[in-house]
C-alpha cells in the first residue's frame, strides 16, 4: 500500500513539473494602458482599482502564484476573460460593460468570492459597493468626450435605457 502512495505521490509531482512547459498562463507582461475611462471622481477610481483592476486592466499585479502551472492557467484565464468583458485600459473598446459590472457588483458576483481569501483589500464594504455601481452607472450614462448623456431628444437609444 505504502509503495503505491509513493508511486502516485511521484507520478502527481511529475504532472506538475510537466505542466510548467505549458506555455499558457505564463504571459505575465501586462499591455499597455490605452484609453481610460474618465472616472466620475477620485473615489471610484480608487475602488475600482482595489476590486477590479487585476482582472479588468492592464495593471493586473501577478502575485507569485500565477506563475505556477496548473494555477497560472486559472488566473491567466479569468485576467483574459474579465479584460474582454470590461477593460478600464482599453476603454474606447470596452465601455458597453460598465453597466453590467454595476449590476454584477450589486448582486454580489463581482468580485468573485473564491477572488477575495487572497486578495482581501478588494472586499468591498456596503458602502463602498454602492459608492462603486453608483460611480460605474454615471460612467456607463457619459457619452464620448465625457459628456453626460440626457434623456431623450438626441435621438440615442441604448440598450436598457428603457429601464430607467
């Protein structure tokens, strides 16, 4: 019995050394900080990049554990997938997400509960929640140049709009 457990105990570490030349999960350069959005005040720029930047920017910091097969295909993984749902980086391109994230963070999803044991400064009080998808929604309401968008007469209509 004993020689079994070791020979699988050997065959589990010899996955895992053989995992570290997957190549995916191990692009750790973060690219270039492109358009930013233009925030509604110091404060939400603040909580988003507490709760939501690692994921949703090019400023995700790569703790020491992302570089580590089978892990580092995790995180690599949901980085890629939270900056094409919503990139405070590349802003010209990832706006129309704005407004999810606000109702995500509502609900509770964002950010992730197995996201915060390890990064506990994202948690967000339930103040700071609300500071959040009140500031993400007057982002979602600003038209290009930073404009606030008014209701009706312009003739622009979006997509929940008429839940308002």
């Amino acid at each position: 019995m004993v020689r079994w457990l070791k020979r699988i105990a050997l065959g589990l570490l010899a996955l895992l050394v053989l995992a570290q030349l997957v190549p995916y999960g191990r692009a750790h350069d973060n690219p270039a900080v492109g358009v930013e959005p233009t925030w509604p005040s110091p404060r939400v720029k603040e909580l988003a990049r507490r709760a939501c930047f690692d994921c949703h920017s090019h400023e995700t910091v790569w703790p020491w554990y992302s570089h580590v097969a089978p892990i580092s295909w995790l995180v690599q993984h949901d980085v890629d997938e939270g900056r094409r749902e919503l990139n405070f980086s590349a802003w010209d391109r990832s706006k129309e997400g704005t407004r999810d994230a606000a109702e995500e963070l509502e609900e509770g999803e964002m950010p992730p509960a197995a996201y915060l044991p390890l990064h506990p400064d994202a948690k967000l009080s339930d103040a700071e929640r609300k500071e959040l998808v009140d500031g993400f929604r007057a982002m979602a309401d600003q038209r290009p140049g930073g404009r606030k968008r008014r209701g009706g007469g312009d003739g622009e209509h979006r997509e929940g709009d008429e839940h308002r």
